[in-house]
C-alpha cells in the first residue's frame, strides 16, 4: 500500500528539480549582467554630497526563466490540492499557515 500523500510528495521533488534549473537560470542570467547603477553625485551643504542612484536594465528576463518559476509555483500548487484531497486528517504536507493563494 502506497501512502496516501505520495502523489504530492512526488510533485513536491518535482517541483525541487524546477527549482533547481531556476537557480541556474538566475546564475546564467546574472553574468551577462543585465542590471547597472548610475550614480551621480552632487555637492550638497556643509561637506556633504547627495548621491543620486538610476538602475538601468539592459536586458529583460528570460522568458525560460519566467516559465520555470510558474511551473515551480505551479506543482507547489497542485501538491498542496491533492494533500487536501488525500489526506486523512492524520497526515500533513504543507503548514497550515500557508499561502491562501496556494
């Protein structure tokens, strides 16, 4: 006999493997360095200087990255319903205090 949340337990390692490519994702992302700081300083009164900071952002987000965290969300989601769906009452997957959005 299988146990009762094990269909959840296995979309939750699915949804360990997604997190996983999301974390390279970011990683190949950030090296292209797609984000710089302007800084501009200005003289301020008595000896200080007022620094004005602008982000730029040279290049958007991957829409891979995008997809892989939806689908994270997504089987984080879907585990969440069928643990409420299977559970007994005895057995728990996820907090209580959990998203309601989830």
């Amino acid at each position: 006999m299988t146990h009762p949340l094990e269909d959840s337990y296995d979309k939750l390692d699915r949804a360990d493997e997604h997190l996983e490519s999301i974390k390279g994702e970011i990683q190949r992302f950030l090296e292209t360095n797609p984000y710089s700081v302007v800084t501009n300083n200005y003289p301020g009164s008595m000896n200080k200087i007022h620094v004005i900071a602008t982000a730029k952002i040279r290049e958007d987000t991957p829409r891979r990255l995008r997809v892989l965290i939806g689908e994270f969300f997504s089987e984080i989601q879907r585990a969440r319903k069928e643990s409420e769906l299977n559970s007994s009452g005895s057995h728990t997957l996820l907090p209580d205090d959990w998203p309601v959005g989830f």
